[in-house]
C-alpha cells in the first residue's frame, strides 16, 4: 500500500491537472492511517518495527497524531 502511496504521489507531481484520481488518492491514505493507528494501539513494538520498515519517518508523527 505504502508503494503505492508514493508511486501516486510521484504521478501527481507530474500530472497536476489529473483531479480524478485524487479521491482515490486520499481514500488509500486514510485506509493506511487507520491500519497503523490500529497497529499502534495493538502492539506498538511492532508498530515502531513497519515504521523503520516502510521508512515513513515523518508520515508516522501524523498517525501519532502530533
């Protein structure tokens, strides 16, 4: 999911006239965050472990909520 998050973040810096793909967009955001917010709350070593995985360093501090 995470790739495919930035596959389309690197799609609409290119294309910034495409607006409809955007829903779909920020529909797959929302889906990860709550997977991770799940993640957090449930085993957060774990949490921290798909953090270093991913490398979603600064993305990880909006899960947080921070």
């Amino acid at each position: 999911m995470t790739e495919r998050i930035r596959n389309l973040t690197i799609h609409f810096a290119k294309h910034k006239q495409d607006k409809h793909g955007g829903r779909g967009f920020q529909m797959l955001i929302q889906q990860r965050k709550r997977m991770m917010q799940y993640l957090m709350r449930k085993d957060i070593a774990e949490f921290g472990k798909v953090v270093q995985e991913l490398g979603l360093g600064k993305e990880a501090s909006k899960i947080r909520g921070r």
